[in-house]
C-alpha cells in the first residue's frame, strides 16, 4: 500500500488497475478516426491528467476540497478530478 502525501492510502494493485483502466480508455480514445480524436480531446487530457496524478502520488483525492474521492467513482470514471460533493457545488454554479 502506497501512502500519499496527502494521507490517502490506495493499495499498489488498486493502483496498477486504475492505471491499467486509463491506458486502456487513453487506447481507445487515440485510436479513432481523426475527426472523433477531436471530440475525444477533453476526456483525452483528463485520462492524461489522472495516469499523471498516480505517477505523482496524488491519485485519489479531490482537486477542491482535498478530500478522498469515492472509490465507487474512481471505479466508474476513473479519470475524475472531484469528489461528488464538489462536483456537485460546480454543476450548480453553472446553472
């Protein structure tokens, strides 16, 4: 188990799945006809940001408020940069 600087335990293989996961979306997304590259691009850089997020240790935690991010949201959007409850408080600024 790793632990970050930020206090976040993740185990090494819950690591090395994520990162496997985010390869493998990064593949998918890069693979595609060009003109489907472009709409690609935004979930691109986040696949992108999240590999860059585990290599620095900081995998896991919000980009907001600091906390832990739900591993059943890690799981389903492995890419994501915050928690829901921050996600939340944006989606409704936006409206």
């Amino acid at each position: 188990m790793r632990h970050s600087p930020n206090g976040q335990d993740i185990s090494a293989d819950s690591l090395d799945a994520y990162r496997f996961k985010l390869a493998a979306v990064l593949e998918r997304l890069t693979s595609g006809h060009p003109n489907e590259l472009a709409s690609a691009g935004f979930i691109t850089r986040q696949v992108l940001d999240a590999l860059q997020r585990i290599d620095n240790d900081r995998y896991g935690r919000c980009l907001s408020c600091g906390q832990p991010i739900a591993p059943k949201r890690l799981e389903a959007l492995p890419w994501v940069t915050f928690c829901i409850l921050c996600q939340d408080e944006f989606r409704t600024r936006e409206i």
